[in-house]
C-alpha cells in the first residue's frame, strides 16, 4: 500500500519554536499530488525534514504505509522515498553514471537494468534529448551538470527518481528558476511519470499549486532565530 498519513504533526528546529501547526493530512497513490504551499518561514522545509527523518517531530507522527515511522530507522524511512531537491546535484560524469545512483548496489546491472535505464529518461521527458546525443546515456554532462539545461538537470533527477522506484516522492520547488513554459512542460510530464507513486511537493508557485490535488497551506512564517 503506498500511502501517507500524518496526525497531528508538531515540528521545529532545536532550540527553536514550533513551525508545524498540528498537521494532519492524508495522501495515496490514487488521491494525486499533495501540495504544500506557504511563504518562507512557514514550515515548508521543516515539514520535507520530518518526511525523511531528518528530524524528529515534537508531537504527533507520520506513516507510510500504514506503518508508523517511529517503528523504523531512519535509513528505513529513507529507504521509501525519493527526493527531489531544489538544485538536484548533478555529478562531472556521463547521463548513465548519474542514474546509476538510483541504484548503488549493481540493481541497474544487465538487459532488464539497461532496459530501465533507457526507459526512464524517456519518462521524466529526456528522449528527445537523448534522441539527438550521439553517445546517448554515455555523454557527459560537465561539473554540476553544466551541459544540460535547468529543466534538463531537474528532469534527471526525476528520472533518477524513477529508478529508485519509491513508494514516496517529495518534489521540493519542481519550477524554481525556470521560465514559465518549461516549468509548464515539466510539471506535465512529472504527473505523467510519478502516477501511482505518493508526491508531496512544497512550493511557492501558483502554477504547482493549480495542478495539485489537495493543498496545504502552512502560516506565519517564524522569525528566524538570532545568531
């Protein structure tokens, strides 16, 4: 069962206030995306904090799958989900040696690797790209990914995504920096390629919050503390 349950979350940075007012929501793979909409300060990162077990919640809790998280390690709630940062880290190695991360442990090895390999790119919106390269998965992509594009970088990390094949997906700001028709166009093809998976995405852009299923909408932001 993929899903995402959280009953009366309460969350905040050590030595901080609370940013998460009692949160309760609930989302599965056939309910669509969850948005999570607020200005800065309000919670948005605190919240994708406490999805990954980065950070402990103060009251309340969250389960996947029906499993409460506070039963699991935080490398077995890690080990459910897939993140997507605002500036996906793209290694000065070739496209395939950057979605091999999706599987550290030789997963991707042989034809049906191969075959997923290819398939996923084409998912998350890179087949023509890939199309047009004449080394295809094995062409470089500089440091950081400079020979891709934004929406380019941010597509592999999806496709990254993809191949981890997690229960959970967490999309943190999906369209930052990008203009609007490439934001538009990745934001189709994410739909596309993430159905039957549990996404959460935090945001601040009207357009992501459009499209989403249900939406949160966190508060106040809290003032940040003193140096």
């Amino acid at each position: 069962m993929r899903d995402l349950t959280t009953d009366g979350l309460v969350a905040g940075w050590p030595g901080g206030p609370d940013v998460l007012p009692g949160l309760t929501t609930h989302v599965d793979a056939d309910g669509g995306w969850l948005v999570v909409r607020g200005p800065s300060g309000s919670g948005k990162s605190t919240f994708l904090a406490v999805l990954l077990a980065a950070l402990r919640p103060r009251a309340g809790g969250y389960a996947l799958g029906g499993v409460p998280t506070l039963r699991l390690t935080g490398e077995g709630v890690r080990s459910r989900i897939a993140w997507l940062p605002q500036e996906a880290h793209v290694f000065a190695s070739s496209i395939r040696a950057n979605l091999a991360l999706a599987a550290p442990r030789g997963e991707l090895a042989g034809r049906d690797g191969e075959a997923r390999m290819r398939a996923a790119p084409a998912a998350a919106g890179l087949g023509g790209l890939l199309a047009g390269l004449p080394e295809g998965l094995d062409t470089p992509v500089g440091a950081g990914g400079t020979a891709l594009s934004g929406g380019e970088r941010r597509r592999l990390a999806a496709a990254r995504a993809l191949l981890a094949d997690r229960d959970v997906v967490l999309l943190d700001e999906p369209t930052a920096h990008l203009d609007p028709p490439t934001a538009a166009a990745l934001l189709h093809d994410l739909r596309a390629a993430l159905a039957g998976r549990v996404v959460v995405c935090v945001t601040h852009d009207d357009t992501v919050e459009q499209r989403g299923d249900t939406v949160v909408r966190l508060g106040t932001p809290v003032p940040a503390l003193a140096s």
